[in-house]
C-alpha cells in the first residue's frame, strides 16, 4: 500500500491534488484562529477605509471566502458596516470573486487528477457537473451540503464550464446576501431593528425551496424517461 500511495504521488497530477488537499486543511485548521470583532464597533470601519472602501469589501471578503470562512458571516459583518444596501452589493461582489478564486484553484490543482482518476458513478457524476446549467449550479449551491469556499474549489475540480458556474453562483448568492446584509445592519443599529430586515432572507429560503423542489421533479422525469422501452 506504501509502495502504491508512493507510485501515486509520483504522477504530477496526484502532486498538485495532494496540494489543494493541504491548502484546503490548512485552511480549516486555522478557522478556530480567526479574531472574532465587535459587532458594535464594525460601523466605524467604514469611515476609517475611505474611497478604499469598495475594494477592500470586496477583495477581503472573497479573501475570507476562499480561506473557507463562512459566507454568513462576511455578509452579516458587511452590512454592519457598510449598511444593507451597499453592504449587500459588497458581499455579491465578494462572493463572485472568491467563486472565481475558488474554481481557478479547484481547476489548476486538481482536476486533472480527478479526471485521469475518476470511474463509475463518480465519472458519470463528474460527467453531469460538465453539463450542468445555470439552474443546475444554484440549485447545488443552495444546498446545505458545504461551505460557500469549500463548494468553490469542489466545482473546479469538476468539468464544470465557466460562464454557468459563475452565473448560477451568483444567482444562488443574492437572496441570502440582501438578508443577512440587513441583518447585520440591524444588529449594528439596534435602535433601528425591524422586522422587515428578515424578509429577503425568507425569501432566500423560499427560493431554495423552490429550487430543490425543480431539482427533483427534473430528476424523476430523467428516471421515467431512461425506463420506457426503446422504439
């Protein structure tokens, strides 16, 4: 067994795989690590970036995203300190570019591997990320089955295409952006709780719903189709 994980780790393909394991560990390893600010105090951030202030959201937050950090809370922490508006404006932005990270990532250390290496249901698995649509891609990405990050690299080791993958990511993203970027505004604000702040994330749940109601229905139909008797 030695001989063959050695074997393995041979080929260039396992190397760079073997890379984005550890990337991915040490990332979650030091998740424990990260400060827990104020909530309180997030507001004055805001005024101390400046005109930076746009740029820094946006790369920072994909920052924490690809470093596997929850998109909960980078949302919530943005709207505290930009507010609900442009904090979530600057959390989609965010969550764009961390996809893009993420996959590029995921892409360049690992699919080769995966490629070279997967048979069965995990090729005919790999096969239906390849074709996925844009629907296809929101519907996984509202799925409670791993982090926003983690999802990220997953996808790129994937045949998955670029332009479907980026678009159904930020369609998944926006509902749940605009609620929690309220929320966290709220929280910042206490005098100016309401109870509307909570909507748009209803609506993130709704619209999950929604879609993983579609998701199933299209699957049945594809079983019912592959069971009728060839003419």
């Amino acid at each position: 067994m030695i001989r063959a994980a050695r074997r393995l780790l041979g080929q260039p393909s396992a190397r760079r795989f073997a890379l984005l394991l550890l990337l991915l560990a040490g990332f979650a390893a030091l998740l424990p690590a990260l400060p827990r600010p104020d909530p309180a105090r997030l507001p004055e951030l805001a005024d101390s970036l400046g005109g930076l202030a746009p740029v820094v959201a946006v790369v920072g937050g994909a920052l924490l995203l690809v470093a596997l950090v929850p998109r909960t809370f980078v949302t919530l922490a943005s709207g505290a300190i930009f507010g609900p508006v442009e904090g979530a404006a600057y959390a989609l932005g965010a969550a764009l570019l961390a996809a893009a990270i993420g996959f590029a990532v995921g892409r360049a250390l690992g699919r080769e591997f995966v490629a070279e290496h997967v048979r069965g249901r995990l090729a005919r698995l790999d096969g239906w990320f390849a074709r996925q649509s844009v629907f296809g891609v929101a519907t996984v990405r509202l799925l409670p089955i791993a982090g926003f990050g983690l999802v990220s690299y997953g996808y790129g080791t994937t045949g998955a295409r670029v332009a479907p993958y980026l678009a159904g990511s930020v369609i998944a993203s926006a509902p749940t952006a605009i609620g929690y970027a309220a929320l966290g505004a709220a929280a910042a604000s206490p005098g100016h709780v309401n109870w509307y702040a909570a909507a748009p994330a209803g609506l993130g749940l709704l619209a999950s719903a929604v879609l993983i109601h579609r998701w199933w229905r299209a699957g049945r139909r594809n079983r019912v189709e592959r069971r009728k008797p060839a003419r």
